[in-house]
C-alpha cells in the first residue's frame, strides 16, 4: 500500500467515523425531542380539556337559571337565586350580574356601585346584544379590577331576548389550576393566546393583554406557528427567543407543541413550550461515550488498515455492531425513563387480565408501594378491583367489539378500601397476522373532577329546592287573591284583584 492511498484511506475512513457520529448522534436527538414533544402535549391537551370542562360546567349553571320564571322576570326571588349562586362560589368568581336587552346592569349582589351601569360598549357585550347568544369574553381588566373572563348567558321571554346573566370568573384562578403548575424542564412553561393572537396567560411580566406577534415581533421564526394556532390548529413548532420569566437570556431554540381550546362562541391555543438544549442535556454523556467509541474506531480501523483491507473490515462490521447495541440501549433507557416517570398510570396486562408491565404511577393510583405489588395483586377482570361488575362487563363487551378504548369512566377500589374514579385508555395489540398479543394504555384518577362534578349538581338541586318553594309561594297567593275576589263578590263588592 503506497502512501496516496494510505492517506486516501485515513481521510475516507475519518469521513466515514465523522458520518456515523452524525447518524447515531442525530437519531437519538431526533427521539430525545420527539419524546419531549409528547410530554408537552399530554400537558397541553389536559389543560385545554380541564379549561373546557370548566367553561361547560359554568355555561350549564347559567343556562339553566336563566331558564326560570324569576330570573326571566328579574324579580326579587330571581335576585335572590342569583345572590345565592354567587356566595356559593365566591372562590371561583369575582361578580355576578343581571342585564337587561340593553346592555345595562339591572343587578348585581357583588358590587352595589355597578347597578345602573351601561356595558353595551363593551366588545362582549356588544356581540351578545348583536347574536343573542352565550358569548365567552378574552382576559380584560373589569371596571371592578383583576382579570378576569366575562362569560354571559342570554336570557329569553318566549322568543324574545330580554338581556343575560353573567358572570366574572378570576382568570389567575383557571391559571393557576390549569397552566401554572405546567413544568418540562428547568425553564418549560405554558402560554394561552385568544383567537384574534391577545395572550391570555403568559409567565413573561408584561405580555399579557398584548398581540403575540407584537410581543415576537423580533423572533420570525415564531410567526408560521402562531399563524397555525390563529387558524384553531394543533401541532409542534420550534421558534427562537431570548427571554425566561422576564430576563434577558442567550438566543435559544424553543421546542413548542400548540392546541386549541375550543369554547363557546371562540377557541383559544395553548402553547406548552421548552428549551430544546435542556431536552438534549441528557444525550451529553451518550454523546462522550459515543466520541470515546468512534475514536476507538478509528485507532483501531488505522491498524487494521495497516495490516491489511481484510482484517480491517472484520474489526469495523464488529464495531458497527457494538455501537447500534449501544445506542439501542440508550434508546430503551430513554423510553423506560420517560415510562417510569409519567404521570399517568401505564400499564401492559395480558389476554387473561393479568399485569406484567406498570410504572409507579400506577402502583400509587391503586393504592400500592410498588410495582411488584401491582404485579402480585392486579387483574383488571377481578371483580375486587371493579365497584361496578356491569361497568366490568360493558369494558369487556367494548373490546369484543373494538380494539381501542378511549375515555372509559369507571369506579376502582384501591387496596386500601378506598373508591376511585378513574379514566382509562386501553388498545389491543396484535401480531402481523392479527392474532391478539396483550393490552396496553393508561389511567388517571380523575376522582377530584368527579367530586367536583357531584358538588356542582348538590348545589343545582339545592337551587333548584329553593326555585321549588318560590313556585308553590306564588301558586298559594294566586289562588288567596281568587278566594278574596270570591268574598268580594258575595259582599257585591269590586274585585281587589285582577
């Protein structure tokens, strides 16, 4: 071997180790990312779920006072039935009130100075006494101070519109439930834009209220996204900034996932962002070992070289694979990372209801200290775990027909006695010739949202008892007022009433 080609050989064998970092290094960045993109929109469409939950369970209690006589009329029992809902849920909202077909406020438990006031120009308002229908309002400050949501109800007298009732829901308070607690990474955070681009939630001091083009106007990369998300779609971007909670940071490349929010007359886009170099930091140590293993290679294919073309691609076919047995591993490592420590209940069972795969998160949904202890107890056919056998049964019946449970609500007994209301989502999986193999998918105790669904129906039951009483008050004076006309007439007397 001469020394033109020997050189030859060194450059094309230094291109070819150059090459193969790159592949390798390039795929487990590629999964690092996409499993990051997965994280955030969990987070995302969670919080878009619970804000239109929430929005529906509020929009359901005003349509349904708005519905009664009282209210209707704006009478003093109707007053009264808006006062109680009102110190029902002083946490939740900061005012409540009554207007008429014009725009004005015929009443208002919350804030006696506000009675009287016109609020027709408002942009909400004028587009319920435009539509005549529930409108939901962006964030905006209120005469009454804070932000809040102005959501309103129309109120109608036959076919005729005779104003709304409306409520001031604390928007820092949805915030706060909802999207301050989103965390991926050191620096990930969640941001809500409304459809005409106004951030409605925003950890960056001063963006809120504000277009999020304007606020971004000096970052391009931002605007297809947010173009995207005007149009109420769902996606991943990545866009570059320079700031975290207010200060001035180095140029860095966000990874963003975006979905809408869709609510009644409007929809807004949740955007759940991170920073792509904290998403990487993992790939650091895989990326030295991944260095140490080239350079190895490299030394190595030098002597193999050396000593002849034929030994030398003996000893690169066994590098090569020892590397892609390397980076699988890290690959599994990352994906059992990323499964142990979600927060939703993971698991795999068998044909025969067995579970031989779970993450800790289940393990504490089901009351246990260990995934062992899943494993040794846990038969999602067991009558024990199951409150209802006819939710069991119909679970059971939905597989027979289908291979993909989404959504399925049910009641599970932990082993420490206690009742749940859990979610799950469950797919059968099968093998190339569509033999079943096993179950896999994931629970969340969504006991809390069911409490709050059952406090929010006592408490319609209970208006409901008050409206109950009021009706059978006004039928026993109509029918007082009939029995004194009576004696009236007996007396040869006018009628006192009509």
């Amino acid at each position: 071997m001469n020394k033109k080609t020997f050189i030859a050989l060194i450059i094309a064998f230094t291109g070819v180790c150059t090459f193969l970092f790159y592949v390798f290094y390039n795929e487990a960045r590629t999964t690092a990312i996409k499993h990051t993109n997965e994280a955030q929109m969990v987070h995302a469409k969670v919080a878009a779920r619970g804000i239109e939950e929430y929005f529906t369970n509020w929009i359901g209690i005003l349509d349904a006072l708005s519905k009664t006589d009282d209210i209707i009329n704006n009478n003093s029992d109707g007053k009264r039935l808006i006062k109680l809902l009102y110190d029902a849920h002083l946490d939740k909202i900061t005012s409540i009130a009554r207007l008429n077909e014009k725009g004005i406020i015929t009443y208002s438990p919350s804030y006696d100075s506000i009675i009287g006031n016109d609020r027709s120009n408002e942009k909400h308002i004028k587009e319920l006494l435009k539509h005549h229908k529930t409108i939901i309002s962006d964030v905006f400050t209120p005469v009454e101070g804070g932000e809040a949501i102005a959501l309103h109800v129309p109120i109608f007298k036959g076919k005729d519109f005779k104003g709304s009732i409306g409520i001031l829901i604390n928007f820092k308070t949805v915030a706060k439930c909802y999207l301050a607690d989103i965390r991926i990474g050191k620096t990930g955070h969640a941001w809500v834009v409304s459809r005409d681009g106004i951030e409605l939630y925003s950890p960056e001091p001063g963006f809120v209220g504000k277009s999020a083009a304007e606020n971004l106007k000096d970052f391009p990369s931002f605007t297809p996204m947010l173009n995207e998300m005007l149009k109420g779609r769902q996606g991943y971007a990545t866009y570059q900034f320079d700031q975290a909670s207010g200060q001035k940071i180095k140029l860095a490349t966000k990874l963003a996932v975006y979905t809408p929010v869709h609510l009644k007359n409007t929809f807004w886009s949740i955007v759940v962002v991170s920073n792509r170099d904290e998403a990487l930091q993992s790939l650091v140590s895989f990326r030295n070992r991944l260095l140490v293993i080239i350079l190895v290679f490299f030394i190595f294919g030098m002597i193999f070289i050396t000593f002849g073309t034929k030994a030398w691609l003996i000893v690169k076919e066994e590098d090569k694979r020892k590397k892609a047995e390397a980076q699988l591993k890290e690959s599994e490592e990352q994906y059992h990372k990323i499964y142990d420590n979600a927060l939703e209940g993971m698991f795999q069972v068998s044909l025969e209801g067995k579970c031989f795969k779970a993450n800790m998160a289940l393990a504490k949904i089901m009351g246990h200290d260990s995934i062992d202890a899943v494993f040794a107890s846990t038969r999602f056919n067991d009558d024990q775990l199951w409150v209802d056998n006819a939710e069991k049964s119909r679970y059971i019946k939905l597989f027979n027909e289908q291979d993909v449970i989404l959504g399925f609500e049910s009641q599970f007994k932990r082993v420490d006695g206690a009742i749940i209301w859990v979610s799950i989502n469950t797919k059968l999986l099968r093998d190339e010739n569509g033999n079943k193999l096993y179950y896999e998918g994931f629970i969340l105790d969504i006991t809390e949202r069911k409490e709050n669904e059952l406090t929010i129906k006592k408490k319609m039951e209970e208006l409901q008892w008050h409206y109950d009483i009021a009706i059978n008050r006004e039928l026993k004076m109509v029918e007082l007022k009939k029995e004194i006309n009576s004696l009236l007439e007996e007396l040869n007397r006018d009628k006192k009433y009509n």
